[in-house]
C-alpha cells in the first residue's frame, strides 16, 4: 500500500505536472522546449484487467494529438528489482502509445535509493537500455530563501522533506506560505507537513505558534474559511495535538462563536488540549 509520502510526492506532480518538465530540463539537461501544453495523462498500460502495469504519474509535453515527449513519474522509497523492470515495462508501452521519446523521472527520498535508481537497466531486447533519471537529495537544494521557495513551492516542499531539519529551510517554506492566498497556502502546508520528518514537523509547528502566526496567517484563515469546529480540530491535527472523543464531541457541540474563536487562537500556540480549554 503507498504511504502518505508517497502519495503527497505524487499529488505534487498531478497538481502542477510542469515540474516535472522543469527537473528534467533544469537538472537532467533533457531539451524540452518552453510553452507547450504540459499536462497530466493516464496511467494505465494495461491491454488486459491487471493490477501491476500502473505507474504512478503520466505526464505529456506538447499537443494532446501530437505529443512530443512523455514522463513517468515515479515514487521510489526503497531498492526493488522487480520495479526496475516494471520501469522498462511502462517507458516501451507508453512509447507505444505516443510514438515520441519517454524518460523515466525516479523521485527518490534517500540517496542509497537514488544511487540505484539512477543504474541503467539492461533488457534482454537488443539495443533497448533504459536510463533512469533518479531525483534524490543530492539534486534537491537545501532551499533556505522565501522568495527562491515562492519561486517553486513543489520543489521547496521537497527541500523541507529532504533537508528540513536545517531550520532555515523550513522558516524559508513557512515565509513563502505565509504570502500565498488562504486556499493555496493551506494546500502546500499540509503537503510538507506529510513529507516532513518529525523533527521538521516540530519546527513547522513551533513557527505556527509564535505570536505574529494566530489567525493573520493564511494557513490558520485556509482552516478557518472551511468552518469553525473543523478548522480547530484540523489546526491541532496539523499541531500534532492529540483529540480524544471526549474533546472532539465538546468542539463539534459548540454554537458559541465567540468560544469558538477563542480556543482556534489559543490552538495556534497550543501544547495540549488542555490548553485550548484552559
């Protein structure tokens, strides 16, 4: 079963697939042209029912008709030989499809992983060898300027993944949230706090509750805007506090709004739930 970081890398590339494109034409050297319709495809190579011949995003560069080149996005935690030949599997069939050139683009959290995606795979078919193209912390920068993290929030959310403890990296990120729109800023925060390691997660957490951070900012307006008793209950989820049911029934049963607002600012600084009800 994916993981959630496995599943949050992906969504990553399925909510904006041209960042893709830009490592393989920013770290890879791949010359793929500017300006062109970039957009997410099917994934399904499967000529016949089957559970085993998805990967885990399609993306296509170029007209839908008329492609000009493909990229299989693909989330790697660990070494699995049988994965390398399923690589091989999806570049020939999606090639089949396009009829253009296919790159496998491997997102690899942990170096020891990346080192062995980025081996070539030798097929039996004569002359056909994949090369991998492997992403892993040694190409993903230890991002520690807000307005270079704004510039590629994907790739910034990677960096707090990958290089986070570094605490400069993670304030970078948090000041970049800081000036999107509620909705957008929420969106992003939720998607480092899954990639993030625990103690990453501690540092966004601690960001979050300094003062200047309580209902000004746009990830506490994000929650806000989607109901009082949800966005409290989803601010201490996201605080790594815990709800018993006890708590959970007591917020949900609130018609106070006044009460309501109260204990979302106290949530913003929070160590427990004991201290939003104090």
């Amino acid at each position: 079963m994916p993981s959630p970081a496995h599943d949050t890398l992906n969504a990553l590339f399925r909510n904006r697939p041209a960042f893709a494109v830009e490592i393989l034409r920013d770290v890879f050297d791949v010359d793929l042209p500017p300006d062109v319709l970039i957009e997410v495809a099917g994934n399904d190579f499967n000529d016949r029912p089957s559970l085993d011949f998805q990967a885990d995003t399609v993306i296509t560069v170029g007209p839908r008709q008329d492609p000009i080149f493909g990229v299989i996005v693909e989330i790697q935690q660990d070494t699995k030989e049988h994965k390398r030949t399923a690589w091989a599997r999806y570049a020939a069939a999606l090639w089949l499809q396009l009829k253009c050139p296919v790159v496998v683009l491997a997102l690899c959290p942990d170096t020891r992983v990346a080192t062995w995606a980025a081996e070539p795979i030798v097929t039996s078919l004569p002359g056909f060898v994949l090369q991998p193209q492997a992403f892993g912390p040694d190409q993903v920068p230890a991002i520690t300027d807000h307005v270079q993290a704004a510039d590629c929030l994907e790739l910034a959310a990677m960096s707090v993944m990958m290089h986070g403890q570094q605490r400069t990296v993670t304030e970078a990120y948090m000041t970049a949230l800081n000036k999107l729109p509620d909705g957008d800023s929420l969106q992003y925060y939720e998607y480092a706090y899954r990639l993030a390691s625990l103690a990453t997660r501690r540092i966004m957490e601690e960001i979050m509750s300094l003062d200047l951070w309580p209902l000004q900012s746009p990830i506490l307006r994000g929650l806000v805007s989607k109901g009082e008793a949800t966005a409290l209950i989803k601010i201490l989820k996201a605080r790594a506090i815990s709800v018993p049911q006890d708590a959970h029934d007591r917020i949900a049963e609130c018609k106070d709004p006044d009460q309501m607002e109260e204990w979302i600012v106290r949530a913003a600084s929070a160590a427990s739930i004991d201290d939003v009800f104090r």
